[in-house]
C-alpha cells in the first residue's frame, strides 16, 4: 500500500504546473486591488483558481516525499528549509516597501506592535495585521496558506500512518471520513459572518481546505490503479473541465469558484484536481524544457501582493499590470538564485548525509 511507486519518481510538470497557478493568482489579484477591467474573453482566469491547485500538488507530492523516506525529523527539516528561507526575504523585503511609502519609520522599529508583527510574520501567524499597518492595504494578505500549508505539514504524519493499516477498504473509510468532515466543517464555515473574529481564526484552519489536501492523497495512493486515466489524457480533463465549468457555473450558476465550495463546486474542484495531475503526467519533459530546473512559483506567490500594494501606494497609472508582472518576476528570479534554491541544495545534503550515516559510509 505504501510502496513508492516509479512512475512518480519521474521528470513531471508539477513545477510549471505551480507557476501558472502562481500567475493566475497574481493576475486575480492585480485585477481586484488595482481596479483594472478584464476582457470577457478572458475571464476562463477565475476558472482555474491557483490555491486549490496549490492544496491538490502539496498532498500529492507530500506524500510521495515521506513514503520514500519516511523519517519525520528529516520531513519537517525539509518543510521547513522549502518555506521560510524564501518567506523571510519577502518580509524583509516587504519592510523596505513599506519603509519607502512611509507606513513605517525609524520610531516605528523602537515599539512593540511593529515586533508583534515581525514575529507573527515570521512564524506561521501571517494572518496578524495590527492597525497602523492597514493604510498598507494589508501588507502581504496572500500569506494566509503559509500556516494552512503548515498544518498540513503537521497532519500529513498522522495521514500517512493511517496508510499502514493492512486493510485497504478501511484505509479509504478512513480518508473518506476525514474528507466529509472537511467538507461539513467548510460548508458550516460558510454560514458565519466573515466579520466575526471566530470566522476569521477559522479561515487559516487547516479544516477548511483539507479536502483540496486530500484529493492529492488519494491520487497518490491510487495511482497505480488511475494512472492510465491521468497520463498524457490532459486534453481529455480540459475538455471535461472547461465543459463542466460552462455549464454549471456559467449558465446555471450553481455555485461560485470558492474556497468554501458547495456539492456543484466541489465536484469542479475535483475535476479540477484530476486535471492538474494529468497536466502533470502529460508531456513529463515540458516543465524541464521552459523553466530548465528554475522553480519562481513560490516567488512568484509570494512578492505580488507586497508589489500590488506599493504601486496602489505610488498612484502608478500606467501599465500597471505589466509592472507587477515584471516586477514581481525580478523578485522571484531573485529569491530563486540566491535563497529558495541554495536552501533545496541543503535539503539535499541532509538527505545525502542521512543516508551516509544510516549506511555506515
């Protein structure tokens, strides 16, 4: 049941797979925060929404991480080496904006509520935003998955036990369960006033999207017995997705592209899901041959906001998206080169001396 399994050991497309996802949520947010006007034939965008995308890739690749090496101290080490080298330049970084525009100052560094900040921010509390950093529109509001993404980290242990039970049919009950509590507890979460200060401790609650989570864990478990359903059968999924789409939400308005989906957009979402891991199984080399080994994804996710902001801050009229494209770009270009990639470099190592020393090399 919890063998590793070749097939996913492969060249893949998930990084290219997360770097549109990472566009689509900055374009979706550039349109909102900046009052632009999108072309209708443009608007398919809201139909491909990167976060759930995001939520199916981590539980998919997740897993297959600690199945093949299932050793927890050095599976959080990783977590942690992959997430907040990368968040901690977007910080400082974000400090410096907001030092250019004025919503900090010299004094500020000499008062508690700045340091507040800075720890939440640096921790997994992202969510935190005293007051008199709201003239900043909310210095960086997409950090909300860094604890949701946290506590899968967390929880992905306790799953992946669950993965030993030698009886299959019991396996997936399990998991089922799990992923109906989800849904019921995100379907409850809906009827709350997003106002409400409870509402807003459970919007960052792992609960919440744990069924986007979830549809990766499933697919990873089964893939030997789905994947002749997934590999290179993305046009398949497209057509079938966009169809779906169409139908359900574009003429019969059934539901809406929430995070807190109802039965009709969760049934999208999972057509969703099992589109991304076909995308990901189709054409294996495609990913290799666009970003040649640079992952800018998580760069890409994480300086948009902070760029979004400083040009609403600087009143920049013109080409304002195409600022926030280039921009942004450089900064993740930069975040790649000089902390994402060296801190993967020494996940490596410590997997590399793990095993070194479990051999008694």
């Amino acid at each position: 049941m919890g063998a590793s399994n070749p097939a996913i050991d492969e060249v893949n497309n998930f990084d290219l797979i997360r770097l549109v996802a990472a566009f689509q949520v900055m374009v979706c947010h550039t349109i909102s925060h900046l009052g632009l006007e999108l072309n209708p034939i443009f608007k398919f965008i809201y139909w491909f929404p990167g976060v759930p995308i995001f939520f199916t890739i981590s539980g998919f690749l997740l897993m297959n991480s600690l199945n093949k090496n299932p050793n927890f101290k050095i599976y959080l080490t990783n977590r942690v080496l992959r997430i907040f080298p990368g968040l901690w330049g977007c910080i400082f970084t974000t400090i410096i904006f907001l030092f250019i525009v004025g919503s900090i100052n010299f004094s500020t560094f000499f008062k508690l509520p700045f340091y507040q900040w800075l720890i939440c921010q640096l921790t997994i509390f992202q969510f935190y935003t005293p007051p008199f950093l709201r003239t900043f529109a909310t210095p960086n509001g997409s950090l909300w998955t860094i604890p949701v993404e946290f506590q899968f980290y967390v929880l992905l242990p306790a799953i992946f036990w669950l993965s030993k039970i030698p009886n299959r049919v019991l396996y997936v009950l399990a998991l089922l369960s799990i992923f109906l509590i989800s849904v019921a507890f995100s379907y409850w979460y809906r009827q709350l006033d997003p106002e409400i200060l409870l509402a807003k401790l459970i919007h960052t609650s792992v609960l919440t999207y744990l069924q986007f989570f979830l549809m990766g864990v499933f697919a990873y478990f089964f893939f030997s017995s789905i994947k002749r359903f997934l590999i290179n059968k993305s046009i398949f999924w497209l057509v079938m997705y966009v169809l779906y789409s169409y139908v359900a939400y574009d003429q019969l308005e059934l539901f809406s592209f929430s995070y807190k989906p109802n039965f009709w957009g969760l049934v999208a979402y999972m057509i969703l899901s099992i589109l991304t891991l076909s995308l990901a199984f189709t054409r294996i080399n495609l990913s290799d041959k666009i970003l040649k080994g640079n992952d800018i994804s998580y760069g890409v996710y994480l300086y948009h906001m902070p760029v979004i902001n400083y040009i609403v801050q600087n009143n920049v009229d013109n080409y304002r998206m195409l600022a926030t494209i280039l921009i942004t770009i450089i900064f993740a270009i930069i975040s790649w080169k000089l902390i994402e990639s060296p801190a993967l470099k020494l996940k490596r190592r410590i997997l590399v001396f793990r095993n070194q020393k479990s051999c008694n090399c």
